[in-house]
C-alpha cells in the first residue's frame, strides 16, 4: 500500500501491478495497492521514494 496522493492517481495506475485501495467497502482516492509478484528492489524502491516526496509535502498533524 503507497500514498500516492489524488494528484499522482493517474500516474500510479497506469504502472504494472497497481489497483486502487479499498478500505470497508469504499475507494481510498490517493492510495494504492502494489501487486507482490510486480516488485523488485529497484521498482519498490522507486515506490518507496515517490510516497515518501508526497508524505513530505503534506501539512503537519
């Protein structure tokens, strides 16, 4: 599961191995979910380096 924000959605899915998250029943806009058997070290790591840019651009809590 990565955040990727509303605004990087369109990017996410076009990616092998994404679906949209759903969470109870409900589509969660700005969350995906990565396919296991799609990730390497270096795509997973690219992941990782995208949700961790769009987490650092959020407001703090």
């Amino acid at each position: 599961m990565v955040r990727v924000g509303p605004d990087g959605m369109q990017e996410a899915l076009a990616r092998p191995g994404t679906k949209q998250l759903v969470f109870r029943g409900k589509e969660q806009n700005g969350w995906v979910v990565l396919a296991e058997d799609t990730l390497d070290d270096e795509v997973l790591d690219d992941w990782l380096k995208w949700a961790m840019e769009v987490t650092a651009e959020l407001p703090p809590k």
